[in-house]
C-alpha cells in the first residue's frame, strides 16, 4: 500500500467553478502536511502547508483530518491557470532527525473556458 | 539568486553507459536531496545529504551514487545505466533549522533521462 494516495484524475473543471480533492495517508506519525503544486513537465513548488485547524490562501483551502487521516484541498473561484498536478505531500521525523517528504502521485485538474 | 539548478535537463544512455547529473543551490541550504518521478507514483527519494561531506540513502537508492564535495553541490552518479533508471531526476535542497521546524524544499527544474 502506498504511504500516501491520491486520485489520478483528472479533473475537468470550468472556469469559475469550485473543486475538491482528498489525499490519504497510512502512517499516523505523519506531523506535517503539504500541498505542492507542479504544473506539466516542471518542478515541484510549494503551494501551501495544512495546518490542523485548516487554513486558506487566497482561493485554496486545506483541511486536516487526523482521525481519518486525510487532507483535503479545496480550489474556489477556478483559473485557467490553476490547471497543474497538486501533490499530496506529508513529513515525519526520522530515527536521524530530519523531516522525511512523502510524495503522493498527484492529483491532476484541467480547468477550462 | 539562481536558486537549484540541475545540468543536464536532458540525456540519452545506452545500457552500461555512465553518467553523473550535477545539482548546485546558491542558497546556502544544509540539506540536499535526489529524487525521482516516473509515471503514476509520487517523487521517490534517492539519496541526500545533511551537510557537506555526508550523505545517506534514501528510499530507492540501488544504481546511484552521490557526492557531497562542496555544500553548494549534490551530484549523482549512475555506474551501469539500466533501462529501469529511466525517469525525470530532480534535485532539492533545503536548510532544516531544527528537528521539529519543516523547511520547505525547494526543487531544481529536472534532468530527463532515457536509457535505452
């Protein structure tokens, strides 16, 4: 089983809409939670951290479930620009002390006019 | 700042051919990483280094060699270049200030390479 899993997608979305997707994770001592963003044949970067009471930037909103250990973006207000993967990404503390990404296969979202 | 840089962005091997993919970072970060991304799975890390001199492996670290020579550079070196080791390569680096503080990484733009 995969430590982090993701739906492939993709998803269509139109212009102004708003869309959801979830991210699941299998180990509990996960600490910190991501969300990367990475658009077609480019490099990874940093969207934004989830923190577990859920925060927002801007149009993105993220949620934190620990219980069922879940993380979940949403995108409101949709762009043609926001059109990229997003990664799932979670952090835990090695036995060597240092903060361990987790990368999920990503989430594809095509918005369109 | 030029931030991670990665050379090549592009290669083509033959099996058995070697090579080595050159990360450098101008940010002054302690920590530098190797990963992987082929189709359908997420990054999967190599091998990285906490500091200048050191390194370690990572997840999926068979076929690869690093080097941490100077704290600016990370290379990674592929021996016998197999048809598995197709894939895109990026490098990251990050400066982790303490064992409970995440840093971000922050990524280079890729190398991708194809063995045949």
């Amino acid at each position: 089983r995969k430590e982090v899993e993701q739906d492939p997608g993709p998803f269509n979305v139109p212009e102004g809409a708003t869309v959801a997707f979830n991210c699941t994770y299998s180990n509990s001592a996960s600490q910190s939670f991501f969300w990367y963003r990475q658009d077609c044949r480019k490099e990874p970067k940093l969207l934004m951290s989830v923190y577990s009471s859920g925060n927002e930037d801007g149009r993105f909103t993220a949620q934190l479930n620990r219980a069922s250990q879940y993380i979940s973006l949403l995108i409101r207000d949709s762009k043609l620009s926001d059109s990229a993967t997003y990664l799932c990404v979670v952090s835990r503390m090695t036995t060597d002390s240092w903060g361990k990404l987790q990368f999920g296969a990503g989430t594809q979202v095509v918005v369109t006019p | 700042n030029a931030g991670v840089t990665q050379t090549p962005k592009f290669r083509v091997l033959k099996t058995g051919q070697s090579m080595t993919l050159l990360c450098a970072q101008d940010m002054n970060h302690e920590y530098m990483y190797w990963y992987r991304q082929d189709p359908g799975m997420g990054l999967r890390l190599i091998h990285y280094s906490v500091g200048e001199g050191t390194t370690a492996k990572g997840e999926v670290p068979d076929g690869y060699n690093v080097s941490r020579l100077k704290k600016q550079n990370f290379l990674l070196g592929l021996e016998s270049a197999a048809p598995s080791q197709t894939s895109v390569y990026f490098c990251a680096s990050s400066y982790e200030r303490g064992r409970t503080t995440y840093n971000e990484q922050f990524f280079g733009p890729g190398t991708r390479l194809t063995v045949l």
